[in-house]
C-alpha cells in the first residue's frame, strides 16, 4: 500500500526506475516536472502500469501550470492538494523518486 | 563582436533554471546579437497556455513574447526533442526554428560563447 | 491523522518547497494535524528571513512563517544542514562569532533527532525534494 | 516501535545527499532499528579507496563502517545496480545484502517509513 | 588569457562551487588571468557571510574569498538571484526593510550586465552548474 | 573546437545527449559524477568516441575522491586542474551537460 512521488519528466532515469518497485495495491502520483510523464505521448512508459490496473494521478496545479491540460492521458486521474492529502491516507506510506 | 548561445535545457517551474535562463538573454539582448536554442526538456519553456494561477509561480512563460522586441531574432530547438513530446511549432508562444541533428551540432560550434541554462 | 512534512529543496531553485507548502496546507484545511515540518538539506534556506523576492511572486519564507504563526506550528531546520548553509539565529550566530544572524521563530534550530520523532510518531510522513 | 528504512541513491561527493543521508541514519539508530538501502548510483556511496584529499572535500565513505557499531545491521543494496557498474561485495566498505527485483520491491512494502536521500 | 568564470551551483549542496575554486586557482597558478568570476543561480549562496562548516571541512565562503583578496578579484552576484535567495549586502537589507545582512565585499551584489560583459570580454567562459 | 563539460553519471541522459553534439575536433572533460562514465564498465557508452578519436579526459581529483583510480577504462586520459585550465585554452569555447 505504498504511494509513489514521482517529480521528474521522462528524460529522467525516475520514472522508469520507479515503475519496477510499483507492485499490486500501490498508486503513483505524478507531481512537479513529474506530470510529463503524464501526456499521451510519454505515456507509453506508464502503460505497464495501467494494463496491472495501477492508479495514476497528476497534481492538477502542476499540469496547468505547465500548459498540459489538453494533453493528458486519458488513464490518469487530475487530482488537487487535498485529494493528495487524503490519498497519503489512504495509502500507508510514500517514497519519493526523484 | 562576439556572437552568444543562450542554451535553455530544463523544463519550466520544476526549477529556475528557465526563469533565470530567461531573464541572461533578455539582458544579454541590451548588450550583443543573441541567439537561443531549447533543447531536451527546455521545449516546454514555449510551450502555450501555462497557468500558474494554482500553483503560485510565476508565469514567465509570457515573456518569451517579448523575445523579437528584444532584437533576439535567433531562436532554434531540436526538431527531435519537440516530436518526441508530442509538440508541434503552433504548440509554442513563439515558433523557434527546428533543427535536425546536424544543424544543432553546427550552431553549437557556431556562437563565440555558449550560456547553459 | 498526524503528518510529517521533510522538506529537501530550497526555495524557488526547485518546487519542492512550494509544493510542500501547498501539500501542508492541505493537511490542515483537510481537518487533520502537522505534527512536524522538518526542513533539511536545502530545505533549511527557507528559514531565512532575509529572503526578498519580486512583490509579485509567492515570498515563501513569508508563507511558511505565516502557515507556522495561524496554527501554532514550529518550523525545525537541521542543525548540520543550516550551519554549513549559513543559517544561523542569534546563539548559533554567538557562538560561530557572526554578528549578523538569518533565523528567528517560527523557524527553529534543532537535531535530526526531530526527523526521526517526526517520522516514528507521525501516522503519515512525507518528504519533498529536488 | 515503527521500522525506518532510509535510501541512499545519489553518488557520492557530487552532491550532499550521501553525506546529509548518513547523518540521518546515525541519528536514527540512536532512536530505532534502522535499515538501509542502497539504490542505483547509490551503491557507489560505499566503495572501497575513496581519496579527497586533492579535491578537499570531506572523506565522509570511512563512517560507514561504523554503521554496525551504531546497530544498523540491515543494509541492503540492488544486486542489478552493483552489477551494471562492474561492482562486487569484495569492492565496498561494508558488504550490502543484495537484493533482487522481487526482494527489493519486498523491502519497500515491510517498512513503515521511507526516507528518501 | 583571460577567464570568465560563472558559478550556478550552492556551496556543499552540489559539487559546483568546489569545482570552479579549484579551476580559478589553476587559472591564477598557470599564469593567467580571470577577468571576471559571476555567481548566478544557486551559487550566489557563496557569498553568505554565515556559512559555518564544521572545521575539519573547506570553508568555501572563506575559500572564495582569500582568493578573491589575495588576488584582487571581484566576485560578482547577480542581484536577482541574491534577493529572491535572501542575500543582502546593508545597502540591499536596508532598501528591503531588514535589520540584518549577510554578503560583504570582495562579493558584490550587480546586474546580469556583468555576465553579459564577462562572456563577452574574456578570451575564455566556463559554467560550473548544479 | 569545443570543450564539452560532462558531470553526471551514466544514469543520467547527459552522456547520451552530449555525445551527439561532440564533432570531430572536439574533446570531452568528465568531472565531479561525470567521471563515473570513465570506468571501464561504463565506457561502452564512449566506445564511439574513442572510435572517432575523440580525445576524453576525466579530472584525476574526482577520480581519486570516487575510488575509481583503479576502475578507469585505458582511454581516458587523467588531468589535474591545471591541465584542465590549459585544454580550456587549446579549445576555443566550451559547453556545460549536466
């Protein structure tokens, strides 16, 4: 039941090392620069994820501010800080990748 | 006179790299013939409708506008790094000039000074 | 629930500060409790108090001291990360022989001692960073 | 009592993390049994013949073998990570458990908290 | 030959500052000369006055600057960077209001002008960055 | 005539980025975690600039301060910081990756 933090585009190594440590009961939380990964184009690399049917969100402040509304992967769920708030609940620890 | 190469190579509000990187060409623009280059992730700089409003940053992104104003007529990216996320050249607040690998290899080779951002 | 907030990034160099911030707020505005905000690494740089950015952009050490004042929270920098950053309040600036000084309440000077209690009695602990 | 276990995944000396991370292990032990994982260019952290002296920075690789004395005795590290970088156990400070994908992805559910350095 | 050299990382943090130090002194010690040396970024961090790093480590504030004496250097901060990073020279704390300061020469607080003419005017410009 | 300036490891997509800008003429520094990529394992990654005749250099104090000494592979040249200083000058300008 672990939340995964993930801030950093697709250029970065993160995302795909993360990817590898997400088991089944987990979700991942795309934040920051984190929510590139979350365009229909970089979303290939999470499609392994939605297949093993893993929660994905995006921090919605994070995806506007970057101009990538229209963008999105229709497989990830727009969230706000409260609902990130109540999902760190939800879930009984976080790791950050970065 | 020596010709400057601004490099912008990060993506915007994860870090300040942009913002500041902005604000060296702009004042780079007031001394010399500058030219930019966005490569990698530094493509999101341009990209449109940035709405920071939420998020409490800065939307600098609209001063990318003011480029051309600023005599900075010089404005390149990688026609790679923008097909590989997806972008095309109406997705940007100013249209760069996209360049294949080759003519990226030589622009780098072309300037005096090469500014990182 | 109890929250722990460990904050690794300074401010505006990278978001982690402000979303941290925003990530705090919502704990709060949520009904639920911040045991601890815990700032290292580069974190501890939004202890500073002489932190002027433009008028116009979020002044983030203002914010947190603001958080910190409306709900009786303490603010703890590492020791180690803030001395060797150049954070000191006026005893640490004593003692190092400074005679300016850039940390005041609610921005408080205090081990690692504090992450490991924030972390072990907390039921939730996250951390922001670069 | 809740289990704490801290990850180190930076290189050593290019930033602060590795350092930063260690203090943070040692102040843990002195509260809670502790573990330690060591991920990517992580693992670098704990090779043998670190020598700063002509970089003059500070040569912090020595206090690790301290990290038995100070009752951390749960160290762990990626076998696919040492590998990739041409590492054996014989090479590091202190011999790390290694950990397969399955195991490493156990590791990370067993803990109650996760720091992250 | 003379050297611009522009410093974007924060002291510790990454290894930035350490590496240009050690490239000025190579500049200086093989004869030639550095024009100009412009902290940006995170690397105006070096010029706080409190850095107080335990002492069996290299001081970097004081590093930069028995360098910048001994040789007659300015060290150049951009001012943009400084503030929104709560770096003040008195002239800079009393503008903004504040009672405390915390950059003192040979670092001197100036425009991005100085990069510009230090990348234009030096035979030679080197970046050492986060 | 460049210098490129090369500080992150092979994790990173710097290396891979860098060596597609690096023409022939250039040379390559590695410094701080850029001297990772010196090592032998790594060095398939600059297999096809040593096939080019691309000069490579890592700076020695980084190399000594990772425990690599022993590590390098043949065809990097170890520097000191003067010597640093000195290529800076033999190549006209130069180029940070990171």
């Amino acid at each position: 039941m672990l939340l995964h933090l993930l801030n950093k585009s697709p250029e970065h190594a993160a995302l795909l090392r993360c990817t590898g440590f997400i088991r089944h009961g987990d979700c991942l939380v795309l934040l920051e620069d984190g929510v590139y990964c979350a365009t229909s184009k970089a979303g290939a690399a999470l499609g392994e994820l939605v297949e093993r049917g893993i929660p994905l969100y995006a921090v919605s402040a994070d995806v506007e501010a970057r101009g990538l509304s229209a963008r999105l992967s229709p497989d990830i769920k727009l969230i706000n800080y409260e609902e990130l708030v109540a999902l760190s609940i939800q879930y009984t620890k976080s790791k950050r990748w970065g | 006179m020596r010709k400057l190469l601004f490099i912008q190579s990060h993506a915007p509000h994860g870090t300040l790299f942009g913002q500041e990187g902005l604000d060296a060409i702009l004042a780079g623009s007031a001394f010399v013939d500058c030219a930019v280059l966005f490569l990698g992730d530094g493509v999101y700089q341009l990209l449109k409708d940035q709405a920071t409003q939420t998020l409490a940053s800065r939307n600098y992104s609209v001063s990318y506008q003011a480029l051309f104003d600023y005599g900075v007529d010089a404005i390149f990216c990688s026609a790679a790094d923008l097909l590989t996320r997806g972008l095309t050249l109406e997705d940007l607040i100013v249209a760069p000039t996209p360049l294949n690998p080759k003519e990226l290899e030589a622009i780098l080779h072309d300037y005096d000074v090469i500014l990182d951002f | 629930m109890k929250f722990t907030i460990v904050v690794q990034g300074g401010p505006y160099t990278t978001q982690a500060s402000l979303s941290a911030w925003h990530f705090a707020r919502a704990v709060l505005s949520s009904g639920h409790e911040i045991y601890r905000i815990f700032f290292y690494h580069d974190g501890v740089y939004n202890a500073n108090t002489l932190l002027s950015p433009p008028q116009d952009e979020l002044d983030l050490h203002h914010a947190w001291r603001s958080l910190a004042l409306e709900h009786g929270l303490e603010l703890i920098i590492c020791v180690a990360s803030a001395l060797r950053r150049g954070l000191l309040d006026p005893t640490e600036a004593d003692r190092y022989e400074k005679s300016q000084s850039n940390v005041e309440a609610p921005f408080v000077i205090s081990g690692l001692g504090q992450l490991i209690d924030g972390a072990l009695t907390a039921d939730r602990t996250l951390t922001f960073g670069p």
